[in-house]
C-alpha cells in the first residue's frame, strides 16, 4: 500500500517556541518514519504582516537548521521553503476565484490579526487560500498542526470539495492531525492566551533557541494561582494545567501520574523541575542548530527539497490547469 502523504508549514516569523514545538514539530518527526512528508517555511505567509526583508531571510534559514535540528531527516522528508515552488502562488489564485468573502470573513485568525479593520492587509484575509494551496497542492492526506489551526484546515476540505464538485475529481481531502495533549500551548505570563511568536512579552513564551537562564526565568515568572494545589484544571487553574501539558509533552508521561508524583508539594517545585527538564531537551537542540545554521549543507538541502517538491507540484498544477481551462501548449 502506497503511504499516506503528510503536508505542514512554519511561518518564518520569529524564533520556534515551545507551542510549535509540541503541537506541531514534534508531530513532524514523529509521522517521519510511517508517512511521505512534506515539511515546508510559509515565508509567503509570513509576509501577510510587515516584515523586514533582511530579517526574513535569516529567520527562513533559522526555520529551516531549527527543523533538521529537532530530527527532521531531509533523507526521509521533503524540506523546502514556499516562495521557492512558485506553484502555491498559481493554485492559490485558482481557488481564490472560487471562495467566498463570507467563509474568509468567519476565520479568527483574521479577525484577531485583521481586528476588523478597513486598513487590515488583503493578505491577511486571503491567507486561508493560500495554505489550502498549499496542502492541496501535494494531495496531503494528514496536516499535523496545532488546534489553532483546525478552522483552516476546514476551509481547506471546503475548498477542495468545490473544485472537485465543479471540475471532477482533482484533490484529495485532507484531514486535521491533532494530539491529545498540547494541542495548544497557552502563553506562560497568560493562560487565557495561546502561546505565540509574535507576543510583545518575550517572557510569554520560549524559544527553542532561549539560554537556559532564560528559559528559567520564564517558567519562574509563569503566572499560577493563589490555590498552591497541582491539579489539572483548565476553568480554574489554567497557569498551572499549561505547565502540566508542557511538563508531560517533555517527558511523554500521563498528566495524572504527575500530579501524583506532586501531590503535597508546591508551585516552585514543579517549576524547578520543569526548567531542568526544558533545558535537558532542549540543550541538544541549541547544539545542533548551531552546526546545521552554519552549514553549507544547509542550502543544498532547501534546493534538493524545491527540486523533490516542484515535481508533484508542477504535476497537479498540470491537471489543475487543464480543468479549468487553461490553454495546452
Ligand atoms: P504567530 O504568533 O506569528 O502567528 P505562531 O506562533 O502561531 O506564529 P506559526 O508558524 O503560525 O506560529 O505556527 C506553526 C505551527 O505551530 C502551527 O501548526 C501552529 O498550529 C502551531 N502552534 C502555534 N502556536 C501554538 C501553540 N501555542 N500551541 C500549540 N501549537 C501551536
Ligand atoms: N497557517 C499556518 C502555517 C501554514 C500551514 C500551511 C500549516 C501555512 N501553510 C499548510 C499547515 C499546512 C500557521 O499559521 N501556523
């Protein structure tokens, strides 16, 4: 039986933090061995809001040493950055022209980023079209990708679905691939709030790339609660519940058997032990995305990956255009 094809991205918006990590990279290296992989840096999405070209490029190739660091094997998946397959920009058009101002309207990532604005960038409101290119493209079957995620992934299928309807079968629908734990990670100096690049508290969140002194600072200053009881509780103790979601995703053990392993003790203990664990892991993970950043590797790597990539893609953009009409030449 032919594997089953897995698609997702990363904006090259900043350094990787603990939230893409656990909801969305460590999923990638985990579908590696068992799926056909394509790993790609969203660097057309990351332009939806201003950024600095200079800056842009090197965050594209920090994306690009941070996924080889954390295991992703260019032997086993595809690695490429999307402005380099010029594909996603055609078929994103195409499924423009068949979407709708209301269904694009409805997502909250636009609504939150857009915030209902007449000056909000047209990219941003576009932006759903654009990754639903992206996975159709490929005729991804799985997108690994945090539960923020989940209403794009609908509009992707809604959209395949269309086309195929109006111009026969050319997509396949891909399914949202989620975890159980740590889904979403939630923003360390606010629980209410999902852990993000772009925060303006760098405290907020730790990059893959943070010291380990920093990395200690963050979780010390993490906003709990006045209870001082370790427990899960998303409602009434959602400081503490994130710290567990992390404490558990770094250790792959049941949220239940460490608050067991808690019971009696306080806040600062748990913090300290998750500091160690955090820098445990991620200090192999600083190291080699050292040797891979400054590698010449590197870019043969991202070439190989648009070399592997174009070819599916040029091969549905193939069918894509004789469906709707495009002159054969
Ligand atoms: P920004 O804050 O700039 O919007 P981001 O932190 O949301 O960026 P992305 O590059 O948009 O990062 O996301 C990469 C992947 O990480 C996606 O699959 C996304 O769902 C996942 N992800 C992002 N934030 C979290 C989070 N807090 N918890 C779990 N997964 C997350
Ligand atoms: N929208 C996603 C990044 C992204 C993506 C994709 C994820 C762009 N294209 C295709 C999965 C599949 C985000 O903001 N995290």
């Amino acid at each position: 039986m032919e594997k089953k094809r897995v698609f997702s991205g990363v904006q090259p918006t900043g350094n990787i933090h603990l939230g893409n990590y656990i909801g969305a990279l460590k999923q990638f290296v985990n579908l590696q061995d068992e799926m056909d992989c394509v790993y790609c840096i969203v660097d057309m999405h990351s332009i939806t809001v201003p950024q600095d070209p200079k800056q842009l490029r090197e965050t594209t190739l920090d994306v690009a040493a941070l996924y080889l660091a954390v295991g992703l094997d260019p032997k086993k998946s595809i690695i490429f950055v999307q402005s380099t397959v010029p594909q996603h920009a055609e078929l994103s058009w195409i499924l423009t022209c068949n979407a709708y101002m209301g269904e694009l309207g409805r997502m909250t990532q636009f609504k939150d980023k857009g915030k209902g604005s007449d000056s909000a960038g047209a990219g941003l409101f576009t932006y759903p079209i654009l990754m639903a290119a992206d996975i159709l493209l490929y005729k991804a079957h799985l997108v690994p990708v945090g539960n923020d995620q989940k209403q794009h992934i609908e509009i992707t299928r809604d959209l395949a679905n269309r086309f195929n309807h109006k111009y026969g079968d050319t997509f396949v629908i891909p399914d949202y691939k989620g975890i159980e734990v740590g889904a979403r990670i939630m923003a360390l100096d606010d629980p209410l709030k999902k852990m993000s690049k772009s925060a303006e508290n760098i405290h907020s969140r730790i990059s893959l790339l943070d010291s380990p002194d920093k990395v200690k600072k963050s979780i010390m200053k993490a906003t709990t609660d006045s209870e001082g009881v370790i427990r899960l509780d998303w409602e009434n103790k959602p400081g503490v519940s994130n710290l567990l979601t992390i404490y558990s995703a770094f250790t792959d053990r049941k949220i239940d058997d460490i608050v067991g392993q808690y019971e009696g003790a306080g806040y600062g203990q748990l913090k300290k032990d998750l500091v160690e664990i955090i820098n445990e892991s991620l200090t192999p993970i600083r190291k080699a995305f050292e040797e891979k950043r400054n590698s010449e590797e590197l870019m043969d790597i991202l070439k190989d990956g648009r070399e592997r990539a174009s070819e599916i893609a040029e091969q549905t953009m193939k069918e894509v255009r004789d469906k709707v009409g495009f002159i054969r030449m």
